[in-house]
C-alpha cells in the first residue's frame, strides 16, 4: 500500500497530575495515498491531537510522522483552529494567506460569498458565535487549494442549510483532493471516505471497509 501518511512508532502523551495520558502509544500506520479517511473514536480519546499530529502542528513524544512527496497538505480545519480570536476575519485570512504563500486578494471574495459573513467579516472573530466560526473556517480552507484537505468537526456546529451547502463543495474537491475527517457525523464519513481510522485505547486501528470501522466505533 503507498502511504500518504506514514507514523513509525509513534507515542503522544500529556503529562496530568504527575500521570502521563496517552493519546497514541508505539503506533505504526501507513495511511493509503489516494483515499479519503476517517478517523472516529469516542470523546476524549485524542481524535483532534492526532489530526494535529499529522498535520505537524503538534510533535509526537517519540516516533515520526511524513507525508508523501510534494502532498500539499492543508492546516487541521476546526472549529477551534488557531485563528487569531481579537482581530477581523479579514485580517486573519491575510495572515493565513501569507503563510502559505496565497494572495489574500484573490480569495478574500470566494471567502466573503460562501461564509455569509456580511459585515462581521470586518470585526473581531470572538466576536462571532459558534455558527459563525465554523462558516468562516470552512470557508478558509476551501478558498484555498490543497492536495490533502484535514477536517475537525468543521460543520458540527453549522446550520442545516449551511452543511448542505458545504457537502456539495465537499464533492467539488473531492474530484481532484483526499480528505481527512474527525467527525461525529456518520453521513460525511460515508459519503466522502473510502477507509477508516478508529483511535481506541492509544491505538489506530485500520478498517478498509467504512461500514465495518463504523461498527468498531459503535461498538465502543
């Protein structure tokens, strides 16, 4: 299996009351190029730390983690993405734009049109309610283009009429992009992956056929 993603030995924890919580411990993966992952597991178990890790915004206790040559892999899309809470949605999409090389200018339209945003996108992001965060980071990630797009619950907080809207740019992407999805909605995991993860107990366990990661996940 080629590997769009290959963890060697990895080991995550968190030191918590002088006890160590481990996410993942020794984990070996090689998750497969060309397909749209899952990765389900209960509250807590680490699902949002592990997308960090692949996403190299967090660095595991031990082990590696690389992506595949020449994948350009977006930033974990998130409801609580490292956003810059006391400065405008315009302004957070300039330094973002910045960082991984794009003309703000060209994006900031495709930005404003599909967030729905109207004036707050001109205010403060702490400003904004829940709903409003997740439009607004759904609608960075997408104005941008990746190899590898990493979704964290990114429309759990969304309205109907929203993740409608977002589901059918989802299948744009999804002609051209493989995803990476943390999320509680069994529809868009379905819908868009091909394989699943399932994080129990520190461990990644690989399901080739969603239906059956699925059950594993309901099983727990």
């Amino acid at each position: 299996m080629t590997a769009l993603i290959t963890l060697n030995n990895v080991t995550k924890f968190y030191r918590a009351r002088g006890h160590r919580r481990y996410i993942l411990r020794d984990v070996s993966a090689r998750m497969p190029l060309g397909k749209s992952i899952g990765i389900l597991g209960r509250n807590g178990a680490g699902k949002s730390t592990t997308v960090r890790l692949i996403a190299r915004a967090d660095k595991p206790n031990k082990g590696s983690i690389a992506w595949a040559p020449g994948v350009e892999v977006s930033w974990p899309m998130g409801i609580n993405v490292g956003f810059l809470p006391n400065t405008s949605g315009r302004d957070n999409l300039r330094v973002v734009s910045r960082i991984y090389g794009r003309d703000w200018r060209k994006i900031f339209d495709r930005v404003e049109d599909f967030a729905e945003l109207g004036k707050y996108i001109d205010m403060p992001l702490s400003t904004y309610s829940s709903g409003m965060r997740s439009r607004f980071s759904f609608a960075m990630s997408v104005a941008m283009d990746f190899d590898c797009y990493l979704f964290d619950e990114v429309m759990s907080v969304a309205d109907a009429r929203f993740r409608m809207k977002a589901e059918e740019e989802l299948a744009r992407l999804a002609s051209r992009s493989t995803f990476v999805f943390v999320s509680h909605r069994m529809r868009t995991i379905q819908k868009f992956c091909q394989c699943v993860y399932v994080l129990n107990d520190s461990k990644l366990e690989y399901f080739e056929s969603v239906s059956e990661g699925i059950k594993r996940y309901e099983s727990l």
